[in-house]
C-alpha cells in the first residue's frame, strides 16, 4: 500500500518540520512499517522542460537530428533520432547526469556526456517510457518523443515542477495493516498521520445526489448472508475518454496504471477511501436488474482478464437476470465491462463478508486489489460516501452525463455499534506507566472515538470504521493509547514475581548432556537434517514409504514424506561429506513421526483425539576405516559407554535389518530402546574409499524414561588384588558371554573379566577361536596368596573345559 | 684462632652465594670440607693447641664444621635438582591434533540463550512439531479464513494436520498443562511452505517466550527482553517497540535492537536505519489466555518469538541460511 504525501494534504497539513524520512519513521513507531520513501521528485532529478529552437539534419546519419533547445537560461544541443520533432515543440530535457532507461527498457543508466556519430550531444530528448511517464504519456510510435507543448509549461522548468509530479511517496508493507481494513485508503492514512502530529483534519464531505431521470435499477440480495450492504446508481451520457493529467499522475504515483476515466475514478476512490467499487456497462445488464447469489455447483465465468474460471460452489456472484456479471468483490465479468463506445454505466458500492470473499478468492488463486480490501472486513458505512463521492466525480470529468436513477441502497449491515468501558487502571497497569487522563482522552479523540469518563472508566464508542473487527475488546483500547503516546515513554522494568518450584526436566538434561557427550568425549559432530525423509535411501534401505507420513504440498516431490527413522538422512550426509572426510561421526537428536502410533499430544481442548507419535531419536553413523570387527566393537562401546553414563543395565540381541551386514537391538528388559549394526557396504557409495559404515539409533524418548539412579558409591578395596591372564580355545561360535558368566561363578574371589585378543587361524582348527582375558581377583577381608589364585584359576579352567570343551593354551 | 674460623665461615658462605652449578659446588666442596680443605687444616691446628683453650675452639670449630655442612648439602640438593640442562622445542611446530567432535552453531546459541532465560527463572519445554490446526492457529486466536493465515505458508499432512509454523503453538499446550504464574520457553524447530534461498529456509529455529503472572506490563518485557539479549550477545543492547500484528497478541509488537554493527549510525546491515528486525512480540491475547484456562482478569503476560536461526547467522556472520541444514562438516567443524 503506498501513502502519497500530495493525496493526504486535501485534507490536512503537515507540518513543516518534518522531513520524509522522520514521517516514516513516525509512522513506524506509531502505526504501520513503512519499507520504503519514494520520492518522485528524485527520480526526475535533472530532467528539465525544453524549447526546440533549431533543427538541423545530422551530416553522418540519415535517422538523426540536431536540435537546438533552450532549457531556461541557456541553450543545448542535442542529438535526436525523434520522429515527432518540430520546430517550436516543448520536450522533456534529460540532462547530463540524469536517469534514464534507454527505449525504455533494461537498466536505469545516468547520463553522460556523449558524441554521436561525431557531434556532441548535452543529454537526450526523451521518449515518455524513458523517464518512467510511459503510463502518463503512452507513446504510439517508438521513435516518438514526449510532447509538452499541449501543458501548460515553461522552458527551464523542472519537469517534476513542471508536470506536478513532486510527490512522496511511502510504501508502507501490508502485512502491517492486515487488521486495519481503514488504512487501506489514502483519507484512513490521512487520519493516522492527523492523530500522531495533533493536527487537524478536514471531514471528507460529498454531496447528495439528484436524479435527473427515473431509471428503473432493481437491486436484490438473495445471499443476505455474505452481502452486507449493496448501493447501485446508474449514470448515463458519460463519454468514456482518457482522465486528465492530475488525475493519471495521482493514480500512477500510487502504482496504478490508468485505463480510462470511469475505471480510474473507481480505482482513484479504491485508494481515496478503501472502497472498492465497480462500474457496469448499462447496455450489457439485461433489465436493470442485479442480483447478489451464490454460485451453484459446475458453473463457470469469465472475468474481465479473459480468464474462464471454474467457480467454487458458494462464490459470492453478481448477476443480472440472464447471466453472471462480476465476480463480487473480487474480478468484474468480460462481458460487461466499459469499453469505448459505453455511454450508460451502473456504479456499483458494496459491502461483502470477509470470509466469503477470501474463500473464494483462494481457491481461485485470483487476488485483486479489491479482494485484498474486502477480506479485511471492511466498513459498510464508506460504501455509500464511496458511490456519491464517484458519481460526483463522473459528473465533474463528463459534463454531459447525468444522474439516471435513484441511489438503490440494500443495507443488512450486520456490524453493532462497539461500546467498552475500559477502566483507566487497565491501560495504566499494562502500560507500567501513569499516561495523565487527559492524555487518554485526548489520544483516543485524535483516533475519532467517543469518550467520556466517568468513576476512573473510560467510556468508549468505537468509530464505526474500526468496530468490523479491529477493536472489539478492552485490550486493544490499550494499545490504541500507547501506540501514539508512544512506546518510546515506557519505562523498562524487570517484573516482580513469586519463585517458583523448580520443575525437573529430564529430556531437556539428558538431550543437552548426551549431545556435548558425544561431541566433546566422541569424537561425534552434530548435524541438522530437513524433516522430509530422504527417499533415494529409504528405497536402499528397503523402507516402506508408504508407512511415512505424507504431505500435501511439498516444497519438491523428493521432500514428500516425513522422517520415520534419521538414518536415511544422516546416511546421506555421510556419503556427501566423503567428497572432504575419509572418517568422520555425525548425530543427530530429533524428533520422528510415526503415524502407525498414537502419540500423547491432543489435538483439541477436548483431549481425546491424539496427533501420530513423534517421539524425539537419536541417531549416529561412523564411518571408519577399520575392519569391519573393530568398527563394531567401537559402536558396541560407544552404546555401553552412553548405557552406563545413563545408568541403564542394558542387554542386546541379534536382529535382520535389511541395509545391515550385522544389526543388534539395544533393550531394557524387554523394552527395545533403540538398535546399532554395520551397514551393508554395497549401498554406501564412498566414492571409491576403502571405508565401513556403523549405524545406531535410539528411541530418545522411551530411554530417558529408563534413567537410572546416581550410582551407589562403594568401599575402596582395602586389600590388593591379583591379576591373571588366561588363554583358551573354545569353538568359534560360543560367545563370549557364556564364558563370562561361568567364570564369574566360580569363585567369590572373581572381581572382574575382560578379553584382550581373539585368534583364528589354521594352527587351532578351522571352527575354533582362542580368548585371552585378563582375570582379577580380590578379597575383601585378607591379602590374598598365590595358593589362593592357583586353585581358582585350576577350577575356571576345569569349568571351562566341561562346559565348552576349553582348551587351555 | 677464632677470628680465623670466623673469616673462614665469612667467606664460604659468601662463596656458597654464587654457586651456579654442580661442578663449582665439588670445588667449593674440596677447597674447604675436603681432606686438604681449609677447614680440615684449621682443625687439624686445634689438635696442636695449648689445653686451655683447646675444649672452647674445638667447639666452636665443631659447631662451624656442621653449619658449613648443613648449608653445603642444602645448596648441593637445590643445585641437583635443576636438573638437565633446558631445551629448546620448536614452538613453530604444530600440536599433535587432539580429535574433538562439534555441535552444531544452533545448538551452541539455543543452549547458550535457554541458560540465560533459565537463570531468569524461566524453564525450558519441547512439544510437537506436527500439529493440530487448532493448536497451531485457532487457539491463538487466528480462526479459518483469517487474513494472517497468509503469512504463514503451511505444510499440510493428511488428516489436517501441519507442521508447526511457529512454536507459538506451546502457548495454549503449556498454559492447559501448568496454568498461571508461567514462565517458560519453547526452543525448536518450524517450518513454512516456501522456497529456499541464501536468507530463507523452509526449515527454522525459534525459541518461544511466555511469562503469565499477575500485573506484568509492557516495561516488564521490554526490561526482559532487554536484559537477556545483553546475555546472550555479551554487550549492552538496546531494544525499540513498534507496532506490531499478530492475532494472539494484543496489543502487539515488532522488537527491533540497534544494530550491534554499527551501534546505531546506520549501514548496510541495518539498512541505514540504525535499527535490526529482531522478533515478534506482544501482550498476550485474552482470548489465549482463555484458551489455555487461565482468567486474563487476574492474569497477564508477554509472549515472544525469537528467532534462533537468525541469531545464529549473526552471531557467527553466516551469509547462506542453507548451510545450517547441509550436514557439510566442513562448515560444521567451524564450530
């Protein structure tokens, strides 16, 4: 939305000592953002009016001239290719140092001097388009020059000067007056700026309106649902020509192109006011007769872009008693819109919901200036100052036209006077500061509310141009006040509460613990991944996609489908970073969803409808290049060594995972909490580097549920302990857990067990393995002897030989 | 005799004095303690002496022999354990490289921020990230067909439910859980629907603010505010409000801080404002307050969104916004 400074002062002034930048700023910190101060002016800087005095044929090219020009006080001269030129002719003079767009197009370029096909040349005469006016002064050839000499200009003159076009204008972003359905207009604007600078603004006056003959207009609101207010006037006798200059250059320094006078007058009131309206040609509504309905299932339109379009059942339409005529509220029809020879118009002012007209708007994909205001719900009150202040304007630009029908007005308007009584204490306690009464008052006066106070309440009467939705509670009365006090007066003041109990939060501790864990004692780098799973893997890893969640609209088919597991992408990312790392560790903690399961969070107040689980996992991969014996015995550490950090007595079991060479569960009891393995290497493309591929993931959630308590401290050993290494060879297949749990009972004396090397090899038999550990020993209430020792270590190896057929070595 | 012992013991000791090493040490040791040492020779005077005197001298002989010993083996222990000679390492070498690992720059900042709001008693709490409609928007007061659905670009997933599009959707979730007084923070992942460039990424981190208490007022946040940026950015800032629209806030705010690149003169970070952008903030709306059970008669609060992924990429001066997602170690291992 741009704020134009020459608009706004029909009806205020500003004050003098305000510069642009500091109206925006103001602006800004009292009622909307402001992106950006345009200043017309600048744009023109250097481009004066000019006097062709001469023109001579240039001696090298057969297309160019060379013209003589007085620009004021001196004279210039200046190679032209014009077709147009004639001796005597006012032209726009872009000088040395001026910015122009060559034929219009491309690039701003600045000036400079410059010989043309061997004579000097001081500037250009410029074409409209190349100084930004194409709008204004349409050009019908391409070699024509702009010609001034039908306005009302002097030689030396500069053009922005010369053609009024020294306007300010502020754009101001919209997300800012998404909830001001009365900024969305120029005298809106107007009065923000008359209620921050105290100033006074004129009442926007129109006249009423005489008939002059008695048309038959019929108006009939079938959908009084969606139509709030809907006024029809007919005019005839209007001639439909190009709108004066002023008028143009108004609606262009807004950003409007101009089309003709009947549509610019609708458009100069859509940005005057807010309101939207629309003109009909007369000739093309069957009966003087217009009906406000919804659209019924299968139908279509087209719009006056020359777009057919499906409607949505339900859409608000215009209809007169044979056909569609405009989309309300949004897009007039083709098939009546004004064209050259139109002589008889319909003005149409309405009020349409808000909701329908968004609705419809969406899911057509078509937006309009005008749709954009009535989705913002706006004031049925403006739609009858909007047509009166249109039709004077059509009888002020067509001298020849005429009244030709009663003003109709169908007038539901749904919205009730907003009254709140706000107790002077409410804006003081928010506000943390005492703001004098008077002040209140005052501000909320400038605002053009009702006040009065009575028993340290405010009783307020909520102009109707704010009460369709904007104001409604005492709250926003609040902001009103401190808006233009000013936020700038609040006085920062820490707040003064009760302590609270502290509340334990063990997912917060152990999430951030386990992260710096691994990345400061593992060797593990963290990294982010998207939320969208990534598929080239999941099909690799031979996961169903059909069990992730799908999303509707994806940025990208690749990105269709929620994470189920993170491995697909931390495996991913793996393989791209072995373009830079031979070996490297990545995790991620994050959450996952899973739709096969219910989750704990509610979806509604009610409570009893659950979104899918989304339980937060931990996940890591290693890529390494060790065996892949030593890999998997680095990741079965690393597991362990998290487990303990957790207190958690784990076990684990041998599971089939599809992508895994080796895969094991990690549980509790019988509680799985997560799984580790190495991956199948031919899925892993390491670009060519001798690499293996651990993986683990853990379901984060359910584990912190299994956090154990602090451990128990125990007595130093009082005694010393003994130490003993052992070999065996036992067969290849027997796992090392069942010898450790033999040997642990043989003798209380057992303090701890631990194997060193694992051999194979020919030597020992095929099927057979040897395992040295180490053995220690202790006693907790003597120093033990050798003796001692030597018959344990007879019985562990006579246990191991009955149980596994154990050789010694 | 005496005076003889005496000078002797004076210029030992002096001589003990300039002991530098080891080898000077065994000279000293010889030239008076030694079999043909001074003092050896003294003493061996005082067997010649008349009777008489002999007992006084001797003694006093005696006790100088120990104080010479005494000192000598202090001086020799001190001298010895200097050790070997110093040597000279190249400290141009570079280190053997101790391996660590890294967390990610967004970790790093939200730990960094929660610490600073959890020592301003505030606690910290996670929630879901796929959501219900009604949590996400209606509860915050942004009903279906609302205009500031717009802004944010959704992520729909079967049965109507989205991706958050802000962890404001805690607001309603935490104050039905624990009610008022409530002072907490939401860190955590969003998403919208949209393309991605160097400065926007579908997917973002924000951390949401909610204090609820009885009488807390729009000073109360800014001095909040205030304070905690100046934690976590480890200087003084300086905060500005302005008006703002967001449905579950009222009144609402924009919280701009003067730029820390220019301390407020303008330049091209701030766009010559002197100002940055820095999150959404306001009072929080009745209407939530009622949502989430709370009576806004008795009660009121603030409400703040802050942008994590934006802070991170001006702490560490990132220009790309992809990068944090990438996984690249490379970019990673900066940190």
């Amino acid at each position: 939305m741009y704020l134009s400074l020459n608009w706004v002062k029909n009806w205020l002034k500003l004050p003098k000592d305000i510069s642009a930048k500091q109206l925006a700023l103001d602006l800004t910190m009292s009622t909307v953002e402001v992106e950006e101060v345009i200043d017309q002016a600048a744009m023109l800087d250097k481009i004066v009016v000019g006097k062709i005095k001469e023109i001579t044929k240039h001696p090298n090219a057969d297309r160019l001239q060379v013209c003589q020009v007085d620009i004021g006080e001196t004279t210039s001269k200046i190679v032209c290719g014009g077709s147009n030129l004639t001796k005597g002719m006012l032209v726009a003079v872009a000088q040395i140092g001026s910015q122009v767009r060559w034929h219009g197009e491309g690039e701003l370029v600045t000036l400079a001097k410059a010989k043309i096909r061997g004579v000097e040349s001081n500037g250009m005469i410029a074409a409209s388009t190349e100084i930004g006016l194409g709008d204004l002064f349409p050009v019908k050839d391409e070699n024509e020059i702009l010609d001034l000499s039908a306005h009302k200009v002097k030689s030396g003159q500069p053009l922005s000067e010369a053609l009024g076009l020294n306007d300010i204008i502020i754009d101001i972003d919209n997300k800012s007056i998404n909830h001001r359905p009365d900024l969305w207009g120029q005298y809106g604007l107007a009065r923000e700026l008359a209620a921050i600078y105290k100033i006074k603004l004129k009442e926007y006056a129109v006249a009423d309106l005489t008939p002059q003959s008695k048309g038959k207009l019929k108006v009939t609101v079938t959908d009084k649902k969606n139509c709030f207010r809907y006024l029809g006037l007919a005019i005839s006798g209007v001639k439909v020509i190009e709108s004066p200059l002023w008028l143009k250059s108004q609606l262009q320094a807004v950003g409007i192109r101009p089309i003709n006078n009947i549509v610019d007058v609708t458009n100069y009131i859509l940005y005057e006011l807010g309101q939207p309206l629309h003109a009909f040609d007369n000739r093309q509504i069957a009966n003087n007769n217009i009906e406000i309905k919804q659209a019924q299932k299968g139908e279509s339109f087209v719009t006056l872009d020359g777009e057919k379009r499906k409607l949505p059942e339900g859409a608000l339409m215009i209809a007169d008693s044979e056909k569609y005529v405009a989309l309300a509220g949004i897009m007039g029809g083709q098939n009546s819109e004004i064209s050259q020879d139109t002589t008889d118009i319909i003005i149409e002012a309405a009020n349409f919901r808000d909701i329908s007209i968004r609705h419809t708007s969406v899911v057509l994909g078509l937006r309009s200036e005008s749709s954009a205001r009535f989705e913002k719900s706006l004031d049925p009150v403006i739609a009858e100052t909007a047509i009166k202040k249109a039709a004077q304007m059509i009888l002020e630009l067509c001298p020849d036209a005429v009244v030709a029908s009663q003003l109709v007005d169908v007038n539901n308007n749904p919205f009730k006077e907003v009254s709140l009584q706000v107790p002077e204490a409410l804006i003081n306690n928010r506000f943390g500061v005492v703001i004098p009464t008077a002040d209140i008052k005052d501000i909320l006066k400038r605002l053009q509310f009702e006040v009065s106070y009575k028993a340290k309440t405010f009783n307020i009467k909520v102009p109707s141009f704010r009460a369709t939705k904007d104001i409604s509670i005492p709250e926003d009365i609040v902001e009103e006040v401190a808006r233009i006090y000013g936020y700038d007066n609040i006085q920062a003041q820490l707040p003064i509460v009760t302590l609270q109990e502290p509340r334990a939060n063990i997912a917060y501790q152990a999430g951030r613990d386990i992260k710096r864990w691994l990345a400061l004692s593992q060797l593990y780098n963290e990294v982010y991944t998207y939320p969208f799973t990534d598929q080239g893997w999941v099909k690799k890893m031979n996961l169903d996609i059909i069990q992730h969640i799908k999303l509707k609209n994806a940025v990208s088919p690749e990105q269709g489908y929620l994470n189920l597991s993170l491995l697909p992408n931390l495996l991913k990312r793996a393989e791209e970073n072995m373009r830079w790392y031979e070996e490297f560790r990545i995790f991620e903690l994050e959450r996952v969803f899973d739709k096969s399961s219910k989750g704990v969070y509610h979806t509604e107040k009610s409570k009893n409808k659950f979104l899918p689980k989304q339980d937060k996992v931990l996940a890591g991969v290693e890529v390494s290049k060790q065996t892949q014996e030593q890999l998997f015995l680095s990741i079965k550490g690393l597991i362990s060594s998290m487990m303990s950090y957790w207190g958690i007595d784990w076990n684990t079991e041998r599971i089939n995972l599809s992508y895994a060479k080796a895969a094991y569960q990690i549980k509790y009891q019988e509680n799985v909490l997560g799984y580790f393995g190495i991956l199948d290497s031919g899925l892993f493309d390491s670009g060519g580097a001798k690499v293996n591929v651990g993986f683990w993931q853990e379901d984060f959630t359910l584990l912190i549920k299994y956090i154990g308590q602090a451990p128990k401290f125990r007595q130093l050993p009082k005694y010393p302990s003994i130490n003993r290494d052992l070999a065996v060879i036992v067969d290849k297949d027997l796992n090392w857990q069942e010898i450790e749990n033999e040997v642990l009972k043989v003798s209380p004396l057992m303090q701890h067990i631990e194997p060193f090397d694992i051999f194979v090899g020919q030597s020992i038999g095929d099927d057979k393995k040897s395992i040295a550990f180490h053995l220690e020993f202790r006693s907790d209430d003597r120093t033990l002897l050798a003796e001692d020792i030597d018959k344990v270590m007879e019985n562990i190896v006579e246990i191991l030989q009955k149980k596994f057929q154990a050789v010694r070595r | 005799m005496e005076k003889k012992l005496q000078d002797l013991k004076k210029t030992f000791m002096s001589e003990m004095d300039n002991v530098k090493d080891s080898q000077f040490l065994a000279d000293l040791k010889k030239k008076y303690l030694g079999r043909k040492g001074e003092l050896t020779g003294i003493l061996k005077e005082v067997k010649d002496m008349a009777s008489e005197e002999k007992p006084r001298v001797g003694k006093l002989a005696n006790e100088i022999k120990e104080e010479l010993t005494e000192v000598f083996n202090k001086t020799e222990k001190i001298i010895k354990n200097k050790g070997d000679q110093a040597i000279d390492f190249d400290p141009t070498m570079p280190g053997t490289k101790r391996q660590t690992g890294h967390l990610h720059p967004s970790t790093i900042v939200q730990q960094e921020v929660e610490d600073a709001f959890v020592s301003m008693g505030f606690s910290v709490y996670d929630g879901p990230q796929l959501e219900s409609d009604y949590y996400n928007f209606t509860a915050l007061n942004i009903p279906e067909e609302h205009p500031a659905r717009d802004s944010h670009d959704t992520f729909w997933l079967e049965q109507n439910w989205l991706l958050r599009t802000h962890t404001s959707n805690l607001q309603v979730r935490m104050l039905e859980k624990h009610g008022a007084p409530f002072r907490g923070i939401f860190p955590g992942r969003c998403f919208r629907y949209e393309s991605t460039d160097a400065s926007h990424d579908h997917t973002f981190f924000q951390l949401e603010g909610l204090m609820i208490d009885k009488g807390i007022n729009i000073g109360n946040l800014i001095a909040t505010m205030k304070s905690l940026l100046s934690a976590v950015f480890n200087t003084d800032v300086d905060v500005r409000l302005r008006p703002g629209f967001f449905p579950f806030v009222e009144p609402g705010f924009e919280m701009d801080i003067k730029c820390l690149v220019c301390e407020g003169k303008g330049c091209s970070v701030c766009k010559q404002s002197g100002w940055v952008e820095l999150m959404p903030c306001g009072m929080v709306h009745p209407e939530v307050l009622k949502a989430g059970g709370v009576d806004p008669n008795e009660y009121s609060g603030f409400a703040f969104g802050l942008g994590l992924t934006r802070l991170v990429m001006m702490k560490y001066r990132i220009d790309d916004i992809r990068l944090l997602e990438s996984g690249d170690l490379r970019f990673l291992k900066q940190f």
